[in-house]
C-alpha cells in the first residue's frame, strides 16, 4: 500500500462503520418500544469503533439528532440532559463498561451539536449545552495533556482511547478558552471549601500552565484567574519567581540578610492563605528559617497573635513538627501546622503529649506500605502520615472520604478532629502502630481486626493519609455495631452514634421514616421538635455546643431521591442576609451541590467558615431524616407556626417524600424504596 492510498482506505473504512451505524439506528427507531434494548447493543457497539477511528466524532456529532430520536438514552439518566451533574462524567468516562464510555461519549456529542445551533432540542438550550460541556472538559481536562495511565490500560484496555480522542475533538470544536475559564472558576470554588485533600487541583493547575507555555494553543483573553494558582505553587516570591528548582532556591536563601528573609516569608503566607495551596518552595524557606528566628517562622505561617502565642509557647514541638512532618513532598503540612496553631488547640493538656508521640510513632509494615502504595516513597511513610495529621487538625471539616461508601468513618475523624483531637490522635496511634483499633459497644469490646467485613466491599484508597490508616478499621467497627442491632425496633442509628462518635451526640433521637415500610412518618412532630431544638428562635437562642451527627434524604437536581447520607450539623445562625440558616459538614469532597427544588448547596457567602456548607432552615429541614438531641433540653414546639410547617412540607412533597407521604397526601401512592440501613 503506498502513502497516497492509505487516506482513502481509512476513508473507506470509515464510511462503512457509517453504513452500518445508520442502518442500526433505523432499526433502533423502527422497534417498538419493548424491543429497543434488544436492538441498541448494535449501535453501541458501532458507535465504539467509530469513535476509536479520525472522524468518527464529527460523524456521530452529525448524526447526534438521529441516534437521540430513534432511542439510545431511553430509559438512562442521560434521556434528561438539563439534569445531568458535570461531576458525575469522570466515573463514566472511566467505566470498564464499553456501553458506559460510549453513551456518555454519545451524549456529550449531542450537546455539542445543540452548543453549536444545529440540533434544536427540546429539553436544553444552546447556552446550556454550552456551559455544560465547559464544565465537563475543565473537570476532565486531563483527558487532553496525558497518555493512559497503567491502571487505565489495565482496566480500560483499548476503551481508555476513547475519552482521548472525544476531548481532543470537543477542545477544537468548543476552543480552550472558554474551558480554561470555567476551569479556573471550578478550582477557585473547590478552594473555597479548603478540602485537605489538593492532588487533583494541584494537577489541574499544572495543566492550566502548560496551556499557558503551549504556542499552539490560543488561550486569546481567558485565564486572567490562572497567574495567581500558578504562582501559589510555582513562584508565589520574587526569589521563585522563574521556578528555578528546589537546590537552586536553597542556595538562594543562604546568600539572603533578615529583610530579604522577611519578604520571602511574607510573600509565602499570603499566598497561602489566599488559595489554601502550599508551594514545595514554601516547606524549603520554612526548614531554613528554623535556624533564624521563630519571629520569621511565626511570618512564614502567616499566624495571628494567638497562633504566634502558640508557637513560642509550644517552642520545640513546633519545630519538631517542621523537622519531622515539612518536606517538599509533604508541603501541604504547612497550612495544616498553621491552622492547627491558630486553633489553640495544643493547649488542651492531652494533645501537645500525643502530639509528641505521633512524632516519634513506630508504623507497622502494613500501616507503610499502605502509605507507600498511596502517595508514593519520595517521603517517608512517617513525615506523610503527621502532614495527614497536621491537616486534619488544622483542617477538620476538610475531611473527605472520596469515592467510596465511607461517610460514617470520614464524619467520625472530622467530628474528633474539630471536638476533640487528642481521642482522633488516639485512634492515628492504635490503628498505624498496632493495626487494631478496640472501641466499645454498650460495654462490650468490639475489635476492628476480629469484626467482619465493613461497609465498604474494598479498602478504599483515594483518602488522605490518616483516613486511609484509620477508615478501613472505623468501618469494621460502625458495621459491626450495627450488626450487633439487629432484631431492635426502629433504625439502627438512634444507638449505633452516640456510642460510635461520642458521649457529646445526643442520645435523644427522631425519625420522620418508617424502617418497615419506607413511607414518612409524624412528620409535623418531626420538623417541630427539630426546630424546637435547633432553631435560635425557638430553643432560646441557645447555641449549638458540640457537633451533632444526623442523616439526610440527598436528591438530585431534578429531586429525585439518591439515598441516605451522613452529616455533621454545626450550627444554626443568621447569614449576612439575615437569613436563618444551618451549616452543616459533609463528608464529601465536594459539599456544592443542586438538590433540586432550588435547594442548591451553599459553600461560600453566606457566611460559611472553611469547610461549611449551608442551606436555609426550612430548605435543610425537607431534606432532612434522622437527627439526635438531648433529651433534658426541650424548645418550645408550640411557638412553631403553621407557615414554617407549610413551607417545610412543601419542599419535602416536591422532593424524595413524594413517593413517602401518606397515601391519603397524594393521588396516587407509589412503591416506596428500601428503609434506611445504609446510612
């Protein structure tokens, strides 16, 4: 075959695939509704070649009204595009299910030919379609810079091409500008939350500034945002300013006097504490100031007076922790180490002893290699467990527990960390030490190591490094303290979370829904007890003193219900709109999120602290389940009006408990879903 053939074979090729994907699409349109699944793995499966060949992604852009209309979103949630979460695309796009790849590769191909006026659809505009799919490359951006990785080629196979070639296309057709700046809104609003776990947007700022550096790619007037999340991790000081390398910078500083010292550390806490990243540079200057003064390591932290009372109080443990836990690969222990001091929290007598014993803490080899495996060897296993502890007591509602089933265990190291650190650290001894951690269960022992399987059906690895040491056994514990319920009337919860979180939960308890039957239950003495409890105006402006673990009905965008999760309410109070609101931790990494309704997740400005997120009362309350409270302290459930009940209820009816209220509430009832166990 000589050079000038070969176009017009691939050509051939691929207006064959064309042949037999339209005339699989015919047949999927011909079928009447109930034969459809049996006609669509045909079109999938064309699809999938074509999308592996040059210009299969045009074709099927062409076509995306055609393949729409005769079925292939039937049934899915990719059937209602203005309900589809951005978010969500990255486990699709990952899937080892080839259908999975290829209708989400079909769907996004859709949307760019609604972004581009060529398929007036009914259901989503141009300008939906538009902003939907800048979000989705700007999450997945990473689509575009790198090659499969071994896991992906492992897992995927000849499927990890796939997404590669989908995004090289929608970055010509869509143009890199418009996904840089929705790229550098998402990180900035990721920021805001201070989750302690940055990989991820430490690597997506990576990618910004290899855009920037790339002479083929026109970034025109887009990524204004970007120089400051750059400069955070690669130059935030004049002495950086180039990136110049680690050794290089450390020639630099010993050649430095005290002012040009004083600049540099100015300059690292600000940029610290404006984005919440840390710079490898930042961990090298810290290091080196150790030998100069603390008033120049009190600057470099950026500390308030209380921070700096902290430091020189507790001298030689905050030195030890930067000798033991600040590295350039642990750099994210700095903003940990700051935050830790501004809390005060050292002055609790327990926790500067247990402090000193995490410093020198033997790991076992499974504690080691679980580290190793997870973040790598370009620091010790001991340094990046204390940078996971320095974050998290500095950082305690930036706990996530990434994408497993977990949320119990991340609520119980968040709920310790904030309450009561030196029992968290307890738990970081027994678990990295001794690979067994004992908890008691009304009087009884219960062993993470003897307990059986958990609720997570695989050890999780996408954590932080002290939930990946510690999670794995908490979830053993929390199965097994609900295994031990069994046969008890009623949800599992009202005894399992006092005994699993702490004496501070309340051991007085209310459900709205019936374990047996799934349908709501008392739902007005419900809503007015918690208000009674909660709300400010009806508890006697008695704020709330410690955190209180409660279970959600989460929903999607459209309302419809998801499941039962776990979350942390922290306070109630007026936002800077006078608007009563709770704000409450959730243990996912990303607590921004559309409930449906206009019950959209609020993360910043409305007076959320780092880590918060927050609803207004009634908003929270139609989307809320179980709840704990003491008992001994009663509001007044009499002064709760009838508007406060009426606008509760009318959230909840448009939402999960539509299918939950009684039937007499609705015209017609439905199946309820399963009860509550999983929470």
């Amino acid at each position: 075959m000589t050079t000038d053939q070969q176009p017009s074979t691939q050509d051939a090729e691929l207006n064959g695939l064309l042949t037999h994907f339209d005339d699989a699409v015919q047949q999927l349109l011909q079928a009447p509704t109930s034969l459809k699944p049996a006609q669509l793995p045909r079109v999938l499966d064309m699809a999938r070649q074509l999308l592996m060949r040059n210009g299969g992604a045009q074709a099927l852009e062409y076509r995306a009204q055609a393949y729409e209309s005769a079925g292939v979103f039937l049934g899915s949630d990719w059937q209602t595009p203005q309900f589809l979460v951005p978010t969500l695309t990255t486990l699709s796009l990952k899937s080892t299910d080839p259908n999975v790849v290829v209708i989400e590769a079909l769907s996004e191909l859709r949307l760019l030919a609604v972004a581009k006026g060529d398929y007036p659809h009914p259901l989503v505009s141009e300008e939906f379609a538009h902003h939907y799919l800048t979000q989705v490359m700007a999450i997945n951006l990473w689509l575009l810079f790198t090659a499969p990785s071994e896991a992906e080629r492992e897992q995927q196979g000849r499927l990890a091409v796939i997404p590669r070639q989908l995004f090289q296309y929608l970055a010509e057709r869509i143009g890199y500008e418009h996904i840089i700046d929705q790229l550098i809104d998402e990180i900035w609003r990721i920021l805001k939350q201070r989750p302690i776990q940055v990989e991820a947007i430490k690597q997506m700022i990576t990618q910004i500034a290899l855009c920037q550096v790339n002479p083929e790619i026109d970034l025109g007037a887009s990524g204004q945002g970007a120089d400051r999340l750059v400069s955070s991790l690669y130059g935030p000081t004049q002495a950086c300013r180039e990136d110049p390398g680690i050794e290089v910078y450390r020639e630099r500083l010993d050649g430095m006097d005290q002012a040009a010292l004083q600049a540099e550390a100015t300059g690292f806490a600000r940029a610290m504490h404006d984005t919440g990243l840390v710079s490898p540079y930042h961990a090298v200057l810290l290091r080196h100031l150790l030998e100069e003064g603390d008033h120049l390591v009190s600057e470099a932290l950026g500390l308030s007076s209380t921070g700096r009372d902290c430091l020189l109080c507790y001298r030689e443990l905050a030195h030890a922790l930067i000798r033991g836990g600040v590295y350039p690969a642990t750099a994210q222990s700095v903003y940990g180490l700051a935050l830790m001091l501004e809390r005060g929290i050292l002055y609790q007598p327990p926790v500067a002893p247990a402090m000193w014993r995490q410093l020198n803490l033997p790991l076992s080899e499974w504690s080691q290699y679980r580290l190793n495996l997870a973040f790598g060897e370009t620091a010790s296993s001991r340094a990046r467990l204390l940078e996971g502890v320095l974050c998290m007591l500095g950082l305690p509602l930036g706990v996530g527990q990434g994408n497993n089933p977990t949320c119990q265990s991340a609520r119980a190291l968040s709920m310790w960390a904030y309450n009561d650190p030196d029992y968290l650290l307890q738990m970081v001894a027994w678990a990295a030490r001794d690979d067994e951690i004992i908890m008691h269960f009304e009087g009884q022992a219960i062993s993470s190591m003897a307990s059986l399987s958990g609720v997570a059906t695989e050890l999780p690895m996408d954590l932080d490094p002290v939930s990946l040491i510690v999670v794995p056994h908490l979830d053993r514990i929390y199965a097994e303290m609900g295994r031990r319920c069994l046969g008890r009337e009623g949800d599992p919860h009202r005894w399992v979370n006092p005994e699993f979180h702490g004496w501070w939960s309340g051991r007085g308890f209310r459900i709205n829904v019936d374990v047996a039957s799934g349908q709501l239950t008392e739902v007005d003495d419900f809503i007015r007890h918690f208000y009674a409890c909660y709300h400010p105006y009806y508890n006697g402006n008695q704020p709330l003193i410690h955190p209180q673990p409660a279970g959600i009905a989460v929903t999607d965008s459209a309302a419809r219900f998801i499941g039962w999760h776990a979350i942390t309410i922290l306070r109630a109070s007026l936002d800077p709109n006078d608007v009563m609101r709770v704000y409450f931790y959730n243990p996912n990494n990303d607590s921004g999120q559309d409930w449906g309704d206009g019950v959209k997740v609020s993360t910043a400005g409305h007076g959320e602290r780092f880590g918060e997120a927050s609803l207004p009362f009634p908003q929270f309350v139609s989307r809320l389940y179980i709840y704990h409270f003491d008992p001994l302290e009663r509001g007044e459930l009499a002064t709760v009006t009838e508007d406060e009940l009426s606008n509760v209820k009318r959230y909840l009816r448009q939402s999960w408990g539509a299918e939950r209220l009684p039937a007499a509430e609705l015209q017609a009832s439905e199946v309820p879903d399963q009860p509550p166990y999983d929470l």
